[in-house]
C-alpha cells in the first residue's frame, strides 16, 4: 500500500499509552514520600493506589458510548488534555483527598484510551495490518513501567514527590499538543494520500461516517 501517514497515526497512539501509563505508575514512585509528608496510614495508601482503577474500570462502558456519540478526535483530545489536569491537579494537592479526587479524574480521563485506540485502528488500518498495528500500542503499554518509573523515580528522590507529577503533567501535554495537531480521522481527507485512501478501503478498512 503506497503511502504511510496511517503508521504515523499508529506510532501516535502508541505514545499516547505510553505517557497514560506514565501517569498510572507515578503514584507508586512517589508513595513513600507521600506517605510521609501526609502521615498516611497504609490503608489510605491502598485506597489511593486503587482509585484510578475504580473509575477507569467503572467509565469504559460509557467510555465506548462517548467515543461513538463525539469520535475519536474530539474525545482523544479532550481525554489527553483531563490526564494532563489530573497530573497537575495531583502535583499542586494540598492533602489527601485532593490526591484521591485527582486519581479518580484520571481514571476517567483514561477509561476511554485503549477502546479508541482499537476503534482508530479500524479506520486506519486494513485488516491484514491490524496486528501490526495494535502490537505498536499494547506494547508501549508494557514499555512504560520499564521507563517510566525509574523517569518518575529520579525527579521523586531529586527534586521531591511534587515534580515527579509534575513530570508526567508535562509529557500528558505535550502529547496533547501532538494529538491536536496530528489525529484526523481518515475520511477527512488531505491527511492521507488518494492512493493510500484507495488502498485502504479495498483492504477493508471501515471509515467512520462523515457525519
């Protein structure tokens, strides 16, 4: 298939799980300093540790209704922006609750990240490359915890529990800012090539409505 603009959306995606799952793991880097500096109780830090998990278990069903309701594009956009707010929210935190709040916005922000992902690799790419494609970003998911904790682990014990959300707040917009700039969903045209568009439909590839 002549044309490789749909790799650039692959690679794309695969970022962008792999700065969410940044955002997922900086709690467990930073944990000893934040149960020091609040004096928690080992049971309020198994109850920060799993509130990310409640509503991001609890929002993918909605998630999906969002993401065919508004597309991929507008809810991306929107889900990247609220991880960036999340990180933030949770480096500014005066206490306990404002952490746990910030944790269960980031659930929510991210509960939509994966099924987009696959709903966007339905209208980018033909059927014989979906593996491919899908390999790109399930495996930035496992790639993260290898990076992204020792990143997050570094600006902890440098600089402080603060900056290690700090960190994560900043590559979550960055990738914001490339998200916006770079996703369109394919039957927008100009993004791709005719041929590649061609080549992509004969392979079966499903675009989304242009409604």
């Amino acid at each position: 298939m002549s044309g490789n603009r749909r790799w650039t959306i692959g690679v794309l995606l695969g970022v962008g799980v792999l700065v969410n799952y940044f955002d997922r793991v900086s709690l467990s880097a930073a944990g000893p300093q934040l149960q020091q500096d609040f004096d928690l109780t080992p049971e309020q830090m198994g109850l920060l540790l799993s509130g990310f998990f409640w509503s991001y278990s609890i929002f993918q069903l909605p998630g999906g209704l969002v993401l065919d309701r508004f597309g991929i594009k507008r809810v991306g956009r929107w889900g990247a922006f609220l991880w960036a707010c999340a990180s933030g929210a949770t480096a500014l935190a005066g206490g306990y609750f404002g952490i746990f709040a910030a944790r269960l916005l980031l659930g929510i922000a991210e509960a939509p990240g994966m099924i987009g992902n696959q709903k966007a690799t339905g209208y980018w790419f033909p059927r014989h490359e979906r593996s491919r494609s899908t390999a790109i970003f399930d495996s930035c998911a496992k790639l993260s915890s290898a990076i992204g904790v020792p990143l997050v682990t570094f600006f902890v014990v440098k600089f402080g529990w603060r900056w290690g959300f700090a960190v994560t707040a900043f590559f979550s917009l960055a990738y914001f800012a490339a998200y916006w700039l770079i996703y369109r969903d394919p039957q927008t045209g100009r993004w791709h090539t005719a041929c590649e568009a061609i080549a992509m439909l004969e392979a079966g590839t499903s675009f989304p409505s242009a409604a």
